[in-house]
C-alpha cells in the first residue's frame, strides 16, 4: 500500500538531507521510485503523457512539469499533480529543455528555441496532441513551464 504519509516522510528526509545535489543525479533522484510507484503503480506497460505513446515503464520517468529544483516543498509533495509519465525517447528531454510546451492542454513548438530540420521532423510527429496530463490540478505547472 502506498501511503501519502510514507511518501512525505520520504521526500521530507531527502529534503532535509544537508547536501541536495548528492541526490540530484537527474533521474536516479532517490525520490524517483516513489514518483513511478505512484504513476506506474504495478502496471508493466504506461503512456508517455507527451506523445500518447505506450512503452514499458522501465522507458518512461517520472518527469517534473515545473523543474524539481524551482519547486517549493509544497509542490514537490504535489505528487499527483507535479509529475506526468514521459517516453525517454525524446518527450522527457524535448519537454524539460524547453523544445515543446503544452498551453491549453496542447503540445506546441516552443518558437523561442531554434530548431534543426531533423527536430522539427519530430516535433511535427507529436505537436498539435492533447496532453491527458493537463487539468486545472496541472495548469499551472505547465504555465510555469512555458514561461521559461
Ligand atoms: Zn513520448
């Protein structure tokens, strides 16, 4: 059983830990099992939530919609809201440098980044889709991100 009060004992003593960055090793961050556990529960197959695709768990992360490091503690025990599932081929890091946003439930090009033919190629593939993740709980992580 998945207990929110577990989980938040959990995050609080990473929190509290007195060096962070010896735990911010992108996705190999110690609260990630609980963020999966909490998305993927026991499921072998998950959908990204950029790309609608479906892959096994163990090719999607648990991705922060506003930046890990520019949440406060509150967001980050936000755990419902403050991660969505995202494929590791390619929605994770398009999405986390920026190359995409989604605005209004919308996945869009982000026309402050330039792009090389090659990316927009992918863009294209995934621009336009409705993102499932998005809701009145997630707005306003994912305005946050597109203002970045
Ligand atoms: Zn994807």
């Amino acid at each position: 059983m998945f207990l929110k009060k577990s989980y938040e004992e959990e995050i609080l003593q990473f929190e509290d830990h007195d060096n962070l960055d010896t735990y911010r090793t992108g996705k190999g961050r110690k609260e990630q099992p609980f963020l999966r556990k909490q998305l993927f529960k026991n499921k072998k197959v998950g959908t990204c939530g950029i790309c609608g695709n479906r892959y096994p768990v163990d090719l999607l992360v648990a991705a922060h919609i506003k930046k890990r490091s520019k949440c406060s503690r509150e967001e980050r025990l936000d755990y419902k809201n403050i991660v969505i599932p995202m494929c590791k081929f390619g929605c994770d890091d398009l999405f986390e440098k920026g190359y995409i946003i989604v605005v209004d439930g919308k996945v869009l090009r982000n026309f402050k980044k330039s792009y090389t033919p090659h990316l927009l190629e992918k863009i294209v593939q995934i621009e336009s889709r409705q993102c499932q993740h998005w809701n009145d709980n997630t707005r306003i992580y994912f305005e946050w991100h597109q203002q970045q």
